[in-house]
C-alpha cells in the first residue's frame, strides 16, 4: 500500500470564458473575498487567508475546454442557511432548490453560478438515524 497524501490545500480551478459574470457572482453576490484577481484568473475564499479557496482560469494551453457546466456541486457550510438565504434573494439572486432539511445532517438551499456550479449552501442539523449509522 502506498502512503497517504499529505496535503495542506486542495483548490479546485475552474476554466471558464465568463470571468466577469463569475467574478460578480462570487464576490458581489455571494460575498467572497478575493485570493487572487488577474484577468486570466481569479481566486475566492470564503474568510481569512488560509480559508478554504476556489479557483476560475481563463481557458489556455493548460486547459483549452471552459468546463461544460453539469456534474459540479460545491457544499459552502455557513452559520445559518436561512438567514443566508433571505440575503442572498434580497440581492436579488435565483434560488435553485429551496430551503430544505436533508437526512445526512445539513439545512440547505442552492443556487446556481454563471458556469452552470451547484453552490449548496447549508448549516449543520442532527442527522436521520439512517445516516448517522455510516458517518465516521
């Protein structure tokens, strides 16, 4: 067996051609801070500096194809999705899935980023019994 990883940070990176839609979700709309901000790229996390980073490339050598928008959910855990939830639609933003309690311990509603990205955005809840016999 081979040893573990030992890893300090995974940042997922994005190629997309809609860099000012995905630059106006995440910051102006979602309320992310800049980790990096370059035409070509641009980096956001959700608090300080070592907090966990999302990344967006303009497509290049690298990666030629913008990612085709299906199959991506990101999970965002915040303090109180509902109170997230009533800002984010006073802002203005479409509510993919509405507020919902789900089985495996999270309260959550979705929305949806310019790249086609699933964005859950949830709080912590008791989980089903059911659930909770699998987590480790």
């Amino acid at each position: 067996m081979l040893p573990r990883m030992n890893s300090t940070q995974i940042v997922p990176i994005f190629a997309t051609d809609r860099m000012a839609a995905t630059r106006h979700f995440w910051i102006e709309q979602l309320g992310c801070q800049l980790s990096f901000d370059h035409p070509a790229y641009l980096g956001v996390r959700t608090g300080a500096a070592d907090a966990p980073e999302l990344g967006f490339m303009q497509p290049d050598a690298d990666a030629p194809e913008p990612f085709a928008g299906a199959g991506a959910w990101l999970s965002l855990r915040v303090a109180d999705a509902d109170a997230e939830c009533a800002r984010l639609r006073r802002a203005g933003l479409t509510i993919r899935d509405e507020l919902a309690d789900m089985p495996w311990g999270s309260r959550r509603f979705t929305v949806v980023d310019p790249n086609g990205i699933v964005v859950s955005i949830h709080h912590p809840i008791p989980m089903t019994p059911e659930f909770a016999a699998h987590s480790k």
